[in-house]
C-alpha cells in the first residue's frame, strides 16, 4: 500500500505542473448529466481524462483547456481549477481510502438500437444521450444483419421485443393505428430480409448482437429489451409465438427445446405464452414495485471495492447509494432466475429482487437495468416526454451515462 501511495503522489506531481479542471461529481455538481457529455467532448478533444473513481461521487480530473472551461460553463457544468498541490491531495485521498483512478483513452463510438421512426422521449437513454449531446447513430434489422455493429464499441437495445410478440401490446392496443404499423412495418422489413416470421427475424437479430458482444462489444438494456432478448437466446428457432403473431401456433415442446446456457442474465425461467397477459416470462418482478407503490419503490447500489472491482464501481458510481425506482414492461429481476456469474449492481433491499445487473460473456460486457424512465415512475404509451432539464441530478439517468463512458477506460482495468 506505502508503495503504491508513493507512485501516485508521484504520478500526480509529475503530471500537475500546471493547473488542472476537477469536474465534480458530488451534490456540489450543477448539472451531473451534462457533466457527462463535457468530459465525451474531452475526450474527443483528445485530453486525458482521469476517473476518479468514489472520489467526490465519481469525479473527472482533467488538463487545463480554455475549450474545456468554456464548454462547462455554456452547458452549466460546475467545475473547479485546481493547481498541482490539490491533485496530489486528491491522488494522496485515492490511494488511501476505496477509491480508484481510472484512465480514460478514447470516446467510445455509440449506437441504439431502434427502429427508423423512434421518438426520443420513447427510450431513457435516447433522452439521456440527447440531453447530454453525445453523438450516436441509430440502426435497425438492417443494419445490423448486415455487419454494422462492427462500427461500433457500445450498444444500447432500444425496448425491443426480441421475441417477435410486438411488446405484447395485442390485448390493449391491437386496434391502435401505431400497433397496427408497426406489425406491417416489422413484417415488411422480416420479407425483405428473407424471414417468413418477424419472431425468426428478431432471433437473427439476436445471435448477430451475441457475437457483437462475444467479440468484445459493450451491451446496454432496459425495460423489456433485457429479458426478451435472453428469451429470443433460449428459445433460438424455436417458435414461442400464438397464432395471434405469427398466423400459426406455438411449437407445443417449446419449454423442452429451451436452452438457457445461451442466455446472458438469466436461467430457469418459464414463459408466458398467452397473448393477453402483458408478460413474457416468470423473470419480470414489476409485481413487486407495484404492491410497494411510487412513494416506497427505491433500489439500492452496490458499494464495491474500487481497486480490487473497478468496472461494477464504474458502473454505480453516483452521488447517492439509494435511487428511486421505476416501473417499466420489465421492471426489475427475480434474483431466482439470475445465473451465479452475474454481478448484481442493485437490488431492492425488502425483496430478493435485481434492478441492475453486469456480466461478462466473451471478450464483451452485458449491463441490463429494469424499468423504462427513471423519472417517470410510471410511464405510460401516448405520455408526455420526460424533460431531462428540470432533472438535471437523476441518480438513475446518472446509471445510464456511466455506461456510456465505461468502455471509454483504459482496457488493463476492463479486463479485471
């Protein structure tokens, strides 16, 4: 510990001739998910960004750079110039207490996931990659078959239905004229790609963004793109979909053929097949939240040794532990069906029930997050958007945007 004390200060000395722009991300911050897109620009400006890991609610440390400075105070970012005896203070913190450093190299290339007509205010991340203007491309079926993803270091799964069951909206909104295109939409772009069925189409999909994640691709899901995906895994070619869907019916030994050694998350799950329950399967826990109601739904992060786990400290870093809850059409994980090898990131502390979730599979990272908007406790089709402005603090809209940064970090601490 004396040694590594020593060579930080070091570092820190060495790299602190002159002064330094400390973006803090305590409740001191003014705006904490702009801070997010600043320190994107700064990488692309090509500063070497330090992440101060659990250091004043996870802070970045950065050259001095009149851009730098400009671009915080245009977006209202508050930031603090710092000369070299304050880093080495700060570097001195670090390697005394749970805290870490972690270098970011590049900014990472972004995608989501989602179909052509997308409204912003229809997906959280959408939203928050707006509000904190961080550069993205949206891709869709195509594309991604067609070997896009390749382009990219991180995806975010629009919420999707994997499975091929249009959300499961049949029941209520099978009249709706926005359901009503988008079966006709889903089933033109199915023919045009040579799938008979829009659920074998969306299992393509599927396995094409498991090898972007085996080959080293970063993955992000919410709400039902994280437990429709795992099933669209389990069940590959199989078909799980009623007649309602497909126009003929389920294979009836569809829970025998299921496989759930090629899921991500989850194992041992069953199915709901009936296409008036608004569910997939047994993994969703939104039973949960609701019986706990808005005002007593909150979750619970992961407090993680940040030397020893710095990527799950990445990901929860925030200015609070406890972060309200959300509903969503998947909006938390019964821990029963979340396989060993998974890291829990947050949990609802009354129940056995995951919120946030990472792993590893491949040379890549999975991190799934239940629930649709974490400001909209219960957001429902046709409702207004969330105005990310008048949410400038959200601990949970801060969970998103560290994954956004997360594969910005230097590779030897990915890899732990």
């Amino acid at each position: 510990m004396r040694y590594i004390l020593i060579s930080l200060i070091m570092a820190a000395l060495a790299a602190s001739l002159h002064a330094e722009i400390l973006i803090p991300m305590d409740e001191s911050q003014t705006d904490h998910l702009k801070a997010y897109g600043v320190t994107y620009e700064a990488l692309k400006m090509q500063l070497v960004v330090k992440w101060l890991l659990n250091y004043r609610g996870g802070s970045w440390l950065a050259p001095e750079n009149p851009r730098l400075e400009e671009m915080c105070r245009l977006r209202g970012v508050h930031y603090e110039r710092i000369g070299g005896g304050d880093v080495a203070a700060i570097f001195a913190t670090v390697a005394e207490q749970n805290m870490d450093v972690v270098t970011l190299e590049k900014e990472p290339s972004i995608a989501v996931y989602a179909p052509p007509n997308v409204q912003p205010w229809d997906d959280a991340v959408l939203l928050a990659l707006d509000y904190a203007e961080i550069e993205h491309d949206i891709l869709w079926d195509e594309e991604v078959l067609a070997g896009r993803l390749d382009e990219y270091d991180w995806l975010h799964l629009h919420h999707e239905d994997f499975t091929g069951q249009y959300g499961k909206f049949f029941r209520s909104f099978r009249n709706a004229a926005w359901y009503i295109e988008t079966v006709q939409t889903s089933e033109a772009v199915a023919a045009k790609l040579g799938y008979a069925k829009v659920w074998q189409l969306k299992h393509a999909v599927a396995e094409t963004i498991r090898e972007y994640v085996g080959n080293g691709g970063f993955l992000f899901a919410m709400c039902a793109a994280t437990d429709s995906y795992d099933i669209a895994l389990a069940a590959r070619n199989v078909d799980i979909c009623d007649a309602v869907f497909d126009g003929d019916g389920i294979d009836p030994n569809y829970a025998a053929k299921l496989d759930f050694s090629r899921c991500f998350a989850f194992e041992n799950f069953s199915l709901i097949t009936d296409p008036l329950v608004y569910e997939f399967s047994s993994i969703d826990a939104s039973d949960y939240a609701q019986l706990r109601g808005a005002e007593n739904d909150y979750f619970l992060l992961f407090d993680f040794s940040a030397k020893y786990d710095p990527v799950p400290t990445m990901l929860t870093q925030c200015h609070t532990d406890y972060v309200n809850g959300f509903l969503g059409q998947t909006t938390s994980f019964h821990t029963r069906y979340v396989k060993d090898s998974v890291i829990i990131l947050g949990e609802a502390p009354q129940v056995d029930e995951v919120k946030y979730l990472h792993g590893n599979y491949g040379q890549g990272t999975f991190t799934f997050m239940g629930g649709h908007d974490p400001e909209d406790y219960q957001h429902r089709i046709g409702d207004p958007p969330t105005m990310l402005d008048l949410h400038k603090n959200s601990p949970g809209y801060r969970l998103i945007l560290n994954n956004i940064l997360f594969p910005a970090a230097e590779k030897k601490k990915l890899k732990t």
